[in-house]
C-alpha cells in the first residue's frame, strides 16, 4: 500500500519540480528581455535628435557635408621579420630516404 502511494505522489511531484524549475528560467528569460527592451528604447529616443544622427553617420559611416574635404589615414603596417631559410641537407638525397634511414638507424 505504502509501495502504491509513494508510485501516485512521485509522478505529479516530478512534473511539478520541473514546471517549476522551468518557470523559473522563463522568468529570467523575462527578465533579460525586458532589460533588452528599456535599452532599445532608450537607444531610440538617443537617435531621435537630429544632432546625434548626424554624429553617428560621421563617426560609423564617414559621411561629410558638402564642402567638406574628409581625410582618411592609413597607418603603416608593422614590418614582417623574414621567415629563416631552410637549411639545405649537402648530401642531396630526397627527405624520405633521409626519414627511413634515421628510423633504421643508418643515419650518417
């Protein structure tokens, strides 16, 4: 009898802990969108004024009212050491046979 209880309550217990558990990420899921909303709103009350459009068509953009002469500069690359030059073998045989001859042990 006791068997048959514990087997009635175990199931609604397991659903209820995971309904809840999943109700509590919706919440922060809620939480996190709500936040993303007042920073989207606020971005777009800050890009109403006139003003503040045209500072970020020049900064991202590089827009320049006519008449205006725009300068772009290019700041030099730093330079590249060179890469070192391989070392030639003198003995002139083909890397492989140089490979199997070390493994064999016939390595000059």
């Amino acid at each position: 009898m006791v068997c048959a209880m514990a087997l009635s309550v175990s199931v609604p217990l397991r659903t209820y802990l995971s309904q809840r558990a999943e109700l509590a990420q919706q919440e922060q899921r809620k939480v996190e969108l709500v936040q993303q909303v007042q920073e989207l709103e606020q971005r777009r009350t800050e890009l109403s004024d006139p003003a503040r459009i045209e500072a970020e068509a020049r900064a991202r953009l590089g827009y320049v009212r006519p008449g205006e002469t725009p300068y772009v500069v290019e700041v030099p690359a730093a330079p590249q050491a060179p890469a070192p030059a391989a070392e030639p073998r003198g003995d002139g045989r083909p890397w492989y046979e140089r490979l199997w001859d070390s493994v064999t042990g016939k390595e000059q």
